[in-house]
C-alpha cells in the first residue's frame, strides 16, 4: 500500500431530518504551505461554486486533519448534485 487510501470518502449524511451528500477528506496537518483544499458542488458538472457547503466536522488526530463537508441542499428526487474536492496550489 502506498499510504494514500481511506483519503477520500463519499456518502450521505443525515441533519434535522433530511438527507445530503458529503465528502470526507484528510491532510496533513499543519497544511503544506499555499496548498489549498476546497470541497465544491454542481448540478451539471459544467461550474462549480464553494457557497453551496457547509462543515460537519474538522478533527485532527496526530498530524493528519480530517475534514467532512456536505452540500447545503438536501436530496430530492429529480435533482442532480456532485461533490468535488479540488486541491491546487496557487
């Protein structure tokens, strides 16, 4: 194993009675200098935008932070919605 699995998770997550998507993501801690992690959403797969998450959780366990956001909107039937975590250095 290369020490790169479980880096990266999907799922649903459930908040006051509605269902949304989430992704869990790690880093080191403290973050390599101007390296950026961000999670973003899409319906069409065409533009994404940060404005539509929110942070569940930001623990950190040793020297490995882990980070879980989902989407703002809930799930319902008939709507698309994508999650990606881009990671890029400016």
């Amino acid at each position: 194993m290369n020490g790169l699995e479980n880096r990266l998770s999907s799922g649903i997550t459930t908040a006051v009675g509605q269902n949304y998507l989430h992704l869990t993501y790690t880093r080191p801690e403290p973050a390599p200098d101007s390296i950026t992690y961000l999670v973003e959403v899409s319906p069409t797969l065409a533009s994404w935008t940060s404005s539509g998450t929110v942070e569940v959780s930001n623990t950190v366990t040793g020297n490995i932070r882990t980070i879980t956001i989902r989407s703002s909107a809930p799930i319902t039937p008939g709507t698309r919605e994508f999650l990606h975590l881009k990671v890029s250095k400016p």
